[in-house]
C-alpha cells in the first residue's frame, strides 16, 4: 500500500521558515515524480510547485506567488521529499499537501496533508 | 498567467449524467496540458481521478471519464451516486508549472 505522510507543520510568524517532509512507503521512491499542493482554508487547491526524477536531474519548477522563497528537495535515500519555505506571508497559510503526480505505479497519489499557520 | 476555469456549481438526479469542463484563458485545452481531475469531499484530502486527460487509476469508478470537449477538458459523471457528491478539481500543465481551476461544487440531488 502506498502511503504519504506529510509533518513539519505548524505555526510560524510573518517572515520565518519552516521546513515540511513527505516521507513515502510502498512505492519506488525513486521513479517518482513529486509535488507539493496547498489548500487556505475555505478555498481551493493551489499547485505550489514540483521535483522530476535523479534520472531526469531532479529539475524543479514553482508557482509564482512562491518562487524565490521555497525550495523543494528530494532525498531518495531516505525515500522522503522536502518543502523549504523561507520568508513565510500570511496568506502561506495553508494545508499543504504532497502528492505523486502522472500515472504508472508511482503516480496518483496524495498524502493527508500538514497545515502551516503564519501569524503573529 | 493563465486563469483555469470551472463552472463554480452544478447539480445532478441520483443515477442522472453530469459534464465538468476545465477551461483555460490562454486558449484551447489539449492533451498537451495533460489535464487532470481530482475529487475532495470534506474534511478529506483530495483524490485523484483523471490523468493525462483519459487515463483512470485503478480506484477511479468506472462512471467518471475523462475527454476533451469543444477546446476544454472535461470530466463526465454517468449514473450520478450520492458519495459523487464533492468538490472537483481539474489542474492543467503549462510548460511545467501547474495550474488548478477555482473547483466546482458538485451537488447530487
């Protein structure tokens, strides 16, 4: 069974940083392009950004309201990805969710989310 | 940028057939923009579809397809059941970057 287990949530004020994992299970890691989704509460579904395959050189592209600011990484080793979010705005709050995209073995799936609160 | 759109509501009977369409300002839709639809009931986390347009996960029900329809993406919903009733979601690819439409609010009545 695959699993995606998102933690590192939490509350955080205007300007900080926060660091989120997906840890994933039952897939290979590996093969598996991954991104990162978030949710403000009460709204809708905002793509934050993506990180392809090793093989494909692990490239990396963003949403524009957070380029510049956050960073994802990948760690095939410890078959987990991460979502480094620098100069954190109050409207980063949000559930952010980790998610498989594509199809195939690796693709479709959706971790239960971690919500990030930025507030002073 | 381009704005992705999605009719904010609709309604269908119990066992009736309803079409979402996903539209985009930059221009017709193709299998370029590799759509996909995703399904979130509250309190949930959101749950993949639709791939690439067509494509079906193995959890998908067979009553939700995928196409494309007049310069949109659409997802159909034949024989309508009451747990369809949620939010849906469709996310086009532009050159890499995503981009989901504001959703729409499926009711089953």
């Amino acid at each position: 069974e695959v699993q995606l287990v998102e933690s590192g949530g939490g509350l955080v004020e205007p300007g900080g940083s926060l660091r989120l994992s997906c840890a994933a299970s039952g897939l290979t890691f590996g093969d598996a392009w991954m991104t990162w989704v978030r949710q403000a509460p009460g709204k809708g579904l905002e793509w934050v950004g993506l990180i392809k395959t090793k093989t494909l050189g692990g490239t990396t592209d963003y949403a524009a309201p957070v380029k510049g600011r956050f960073t994802i990484s990948r760690d095939d080793s410890e078959n987990t990805v991460y979502l480094q979010m620098n100069s954190l705005k109050i409207e980063d709050t949000a559930v952010y969710y980790c998610r498989t995209p594509r199809g195939g073995p690796t693709g479709g799936y959706w971790g239960q989310g971690t919500l990030v609160t930025v507030s002073s | 940028q381009a704005v992705v759109t999605q009719e904010p509501s609709l309604s269908v009977s119990p066992g009736g057939t309803v079409t979402l369409t996903c539209g985009s300002s930059a221009g017709a839709v193709t299998s370029g923009h590799w759509p996909y639809w995703f399904q979130q009931k509250p309190g949930q986390a959101p749950r993949t579809l639709i791939y690439d347009t067509i494509n079906k996960h193995s959890w998908t029900p067979a009553r939700f397809s995928g196409s494309l329809l007049g310069g949109k993406a659409a997802l159909t919903l034949s024989g309508a059941q009451p747990e369809d009733e949620a939010d849906y979601y469709c996310l086009l690819d532009y050159s890499g970057a995503g981009l989901f439409g504001g959703g729409t609010k499926l009711t089953v009545l």
